[in-house]
C-alpha cells in the first residue's frame, strides 16, 4: 500500500476515493468463497442489513470502532462485529439503519458521524445482505455500550488492520465442517468471520483505488 495519509483529512480522501459514493449503494455482494456457499441462503431470503465502519482519531492515529457482542444474542453472540443490525421499515435507507443501530449500540450522536461511502456488501452465514458504510466519527464521541447487546467497546488502529501481514487465514468448525476464515487478532481480540472479511474488502479496495491512482497518466 502507498505511503500513509499524513492528516485525517487526507485520510478521509484516500478512504473515499476508494469506496462507492453515498449517493449510489452498491448492489452487487461481494463473491463468497467455495467452500462456505453452502452456508449462505439464497439470495431472496437475505435481509437487508447495515453496519457502521467508525473511523475517529484521538491523536494518536486513525482507529477503528469495534465492539463485542453479549453472549445472550441470538446472532453472532460473543463475536467482534461493527455497531448496526438488520433494516426497519420506518429506516429512510440502509445508511440509516446503520446510524440508527450505531446511536442504539454504542450511544453515538448522528452529529458526530460523517458518512463517506460504502464497501461491497456481504452476505452471511445468519441469512443478511449486509452493507457496511464507512463514515468518520468525531473525536468528541464517548462509546456507551448498551448492555443488551454490547458487552465491550473498544479501538483498533486502522492501519493495523489495513496491513497484510496483520490479517490470517484460518480454518473454523463451522456447520460441522473445517472451513477458512479470515482473522485478525489485536489487544486480546479475535476479529474474524464476517467482520474481518469487510475489513479485508476495505484493505483491497484502498489497495486497488491506490494502484489505480499510480498508473493514472
């Protein structure tokens, strides 16, 4: 990856310029790999779901607003995700749904959010079409998790997370199969599964906006 962005600003350019614009959400799910087709329903029982990607900087670089969900929740308990969940009807759009869920989870104000694109959707092994939207929190945002559905919130550099060499494959038991698994592990976390793979998505799109950018005349 080119050299890293000096400023949050020049950071959010770079992240933008990678991703697909506000105003045109993507539709079309990113490939799911062979050996986990089976776990993924047919595309006409997804449901509509989104996530917020939370970018904030504290003066000690970019981070990346995760959280730990409580092990009581019927999808993914236990597991790291993104604040969000599944679509209302009463929800404008999926950007919606995303900062909607991520005021509900985590307490953060629609003022300290700044949207600034999408990354490919996801289809997961819980029947959801997710699609996550990257967005630039403010400093000023304090995380209270609600403790129905949030059991930690916590940080993680961005460019831990956009580095190669930071993410594994692995394989996981999953639906009585040995089956492979991106994973990243940071600060006693385990970040893997869905999550980890739109953080992957996030990491080749950069990647390939930046490439782009190089052999541009």
């Amino acid at each position: 990856m080119s050299e890293w962005p000096r400023s949050p600003c020049d950071l959010d350019a770079w992240v933008a310029a990678a991703l697909h614009p506000l105003a045109q959400p993507p539709q079309k799910p990113l490939p799911v790999p062979a050996e986990l087709l089976d776990l993924i329903p047919p595309a006409s029982r997804l449901r509509r779901a989104a996530v917020l990607v939370g970018l904030v900087d504290r003066g000690q670089g970019t981070q990346v607003i995760l959280t730990r969900r409580t092990e009581g929740l019927s999808n993914h308990p236990g597991q790291v995700a993104f604040p969000g969940g599944r679509f209302d009807p009463a929800d404008a759009s999926l950007l919606d749904t995303a900062l909607r869920e991520a005021k509900e989870e985590i307490a953060l104000a629609r003022q300290h959010v700044r949207p600034l694109g999408y990354i490919d959707p996801l289809p997961t092994f819980t029947g959801f079409l997710v699609l996550p939207v990257v967005a630039r929190v403010a400093a000023a945002h304090v995380s209270m998790p609600d403790p129905q559905e949030v059991a930690e919130v916590f940080e993680v550099p961005l460019r831990f997370l956009m580095d190669p060499s930071s993410v594994a494959i692995e394989r996981s038991q999953l639906a009585g199969r040995s089956r492979p698994t991106w994973s990243f592990e940071f600060g006693g976390q385990r970040i893997w599964g869905a999550t980890a793979a739109m953080l992957v998505n996030l990491r080749e799109r950069l990647s390939e906006s930046t490439a782009i950018h190089h052999r541009a005349p």
